[in-house]
C-alpha cells in the first residue's frame, strides 16, 4: 500500500491555536502598541497647576472739573447703587453764575418791556395794521423766552440746593441714629428739602408750559409774516434782544452743563473700597474722589509659566479650586490666551526672592457670583501636546 493511499493526520485544533499565537499574536500586539503610542504621543493630556484671581471691577470716581469737594454721601465700605449720587462738588461757582445770568436776563427784560411800551404808544398814534400786528407777536414770542429762561435759571439754581440738602439729609441721619444729631435739626433739614423737591417738580410743569407758550408765540408771529408783503418788520432794536436772549441761553445751557458735572454718581453698583479726597481738598478734572469695587466677578485673570503655555489655547478646560475654601470646585474655560511673556504679579509669585515668567491667560464661563472680586485661586489647566 503506497503512502499516498494513507490519511494525513489532522492537527489538532488546540495545536494550531498555540501556533497562532505564538507566530501572529506577538505581531498583532506590538503593531497595536506601535499605533496606539503614536496616537498618544500626537494627543497627550497635559495638567498644569497655575494661580490666579478674581477679577475685580474696580472703577474710579473722579471730578470733571477743577474744583473742591463741597460733601460726600457715602462713607468707606459703604453699599452703592449704579447711578447713586457719591458726592458733590463746590457749586459757589455755578451760583454765582446763575445769579450773573439772572441779572442779565432783567437787564434784557428791562429793554424788553421798554420795547413794548413803545410799541403801545405807537399803536395809539397809528392805526393797526399787518405790520403792526407782526412787531407786536414779535414781542410776545421774545417775552414768552425770557420767561422760560427766567424758570430756568430758577429751576437750576433750586436743583443745586436741593443736591446739596440730600446730602445733608443723608449725613444728618447717620448722626441721628448715632445720637450725635437732636431730632429737632434733622426734622427741620428734612422738610426744607421735601418742600424745595415739591417746588422743582411743579418747575417741571411751568417749563414745559412755558415752552408751549413759545411754540404757540411763535406759530403766531409765522402765520403773521405769511400776511406780510413788505418784509420782515423786525427792526434793529428787535434784533438786539433776540441776539441777547439767544446769548443768555446759550449761557444758561453751558451753566447747566457745569451744575450737572458737579453731581458724582457710582457708575456701578458694589462697595466704596477707598475715598482719596475729603470735603474741602481740592482735586483737579480727572483725580479720583472715591473708587469702588464692583460686584462678585465672573472672570479669573491667572498666569503659565511660559514653557507650559503652549500646551494650552481658547477653549480648553480649566477646573478653579478656592484657596479660603477648598472644597469648592468650579469649571470654566480659557476664553483669552496672552501673547506677550510677562513677569507674574507679587501676589502671584511662588516666591518673592525668585521672578517668574509666563502668559497671562483669562478664564471666563462661571456661575454668576461663584467667588469674590479679588480672591486668589488655585486652577488647574487640561490642555493637549500641540
């Protein structure tokens, strides 16, 4: 019998799979291995401690003017609303002003009523006629400005007093409640300035009927010179007054710009931090009177060291632990990356004897009021190899 008429003998199955792996499985693994450090060699997690601090929302309070400071209205660490008077600076100037507008403004009114009292003789001397009618709204329409700018000036000077009695009142209660101010006084600032507030709010109305009266003066006096063939009747004299009643508004609108300057309000809400001037030192447009810290920040300002900072780019995350409380954990992400290496702030340093260097980063996306303005923090960076 030939050998080829034998049957062959099977291998095993468990023979085979030994082979298998002892020939491919090593390869299969070491090409796998191969793979997978490349891809984590091109994607590699980086974790880097850095510090940082709440942003604070610091904001200066300073005069616009050249001036002294008249009184303030709040007091250190003192709550402050956006918008809430702080202080008030020296108004004797713009009084004084007011009082220069007022007595030019009878001046103006004295030749006025001269004007009128020649124009109601000539109408006894003359008979009426168009152009007569036409001087005589003239007239009116000029009156009827000099009384709006007569409640103006008023208006103005009574909003200066009453800026000043609220700051009065303000400082008069504290002294109350401390028993360092008898009921008596504080009684008597307090009506003085609830009845002057009554009085500037009818001023409101009598200004704005007082503009009425000047539109409705002066469609007159337009619907006059429609019926006028001549030309414009308005004589020389006429011109004078409109030119100096013109000239006292424009003054009276300067005065009113500098009466509002005066008036220093919180641009934000938070708590006065610090007041660099008191009543009565002067201070120059620009200097600050007070500063405040605004409310609870929501961005930390932290800084990499510059041999890390590769490593890290808009958008990554960033985990923010509390140095007072450690247990609190918040996550945000870098929103800005710095492109200037730059010398960490003291506060930051790890040590006062030794510099360091890095990138400013700021991290944004946290819970509203998550820390305080200011506070330091410990985060810790997750970026990737790039």
């Amino acid at each position: 019998m030939s050998t080829a008429d034998l049957d062959k003998i099977k291998t095993p199955f468990s023979r085979l799979l030994l082979l298998w792996r002892r020939r491919y499985a090593p390869v299969i693994v070491w090409a796998g291995a191969i793979v997978l450090a490349v891809v984590l060699v091109q994607e590699q997690h980086v974790y880097v401690d850095a510090p940082g601090v709440v942003e604070s929302n610091t904001v200066f309070v300073a005069s616009l003017v050249d001036g002294t400071v008249q009184s303030l209205a709040v007091d250190l660490l003192d709550p402050v609303e956006a918008g809430q008077v702080v202080a008030v600076m020296d108004d004797a100037l713009v009084r004084s002003e007011m009082a220069v507008a007022e007595a030019e403004l009878e001046r103006v009114r004295a030749l006025l009523d001269a004007e009128m009292a020649n124009y109601a003789q000539d109408q006894q001397l003359e008979q009426a006629s168009v152009q007569n009618d036409l001087r005589r709204f003239q007239l009116n329409e000029e009156e009827a400005r000099i009384d709006h700018l007569d409640r103006v000036i008023g208006h103005e000077t009574d909003k200066v007093t009453l800026e000043r009695l609220a700051v009065q009142l303000k400082r008069e209660a504290a002294m109350r409640d401390q028993h360092l101010l008898d009921d008596a006084t504080y009684d008597q600032t307090r009506l003085t300035y609830d009845a002057l507030k009554i009085k500037v709010e009818k001023d409101k109305q009598a200004i704005e009927l007082a503009e009425k009266n000047i539109d409705t003066a002066a469609a007159r006096r337009e619907t006059q010179e429609t019926m006028e063939t001549n030309g414009s009747a308005t004589d020389a004299v006429l011109r004078a007054l409109q030119a100096d009643i013109g000239a006292q508004q424009a003054q009276v609108a300067a005065v009113q710009e500098r009466r509002r300057r005066l008036t220093l309000v919180a641009p934000v809400s938070g708590q006065v931090a610090a007041i660099t001037r008191r009543p009565g030192e002067s201070v120059l447009a620009g200097d600050p009177v007070l500063t405040i810290s605004g409310e609870a920040g929501n961005r930390v300002l932290a800084y990499v060291d510059e041999r890390t900072a590769k490593h890290f780019d808009v958008g990554d995350s960033v985990e923010l632990l509390s140095k007072t409380h450690p247990r609190k954990i918040v996550t945000g992400e870098i929103v800005k990356v710095g492109a200037v290496v730059e010398p960490f702030p003291l506060r930051l340093q790890a040590s006062p004897m030794m510099v360091q260097h890095g990138y400013a980063i700021l991290v944004g996306g946290l819970p509203e009021g998550a820390f305080r303005p200011g506070e330091a923090l410990d985060l810790q960076l997750r970026g990737v190899t790039r």
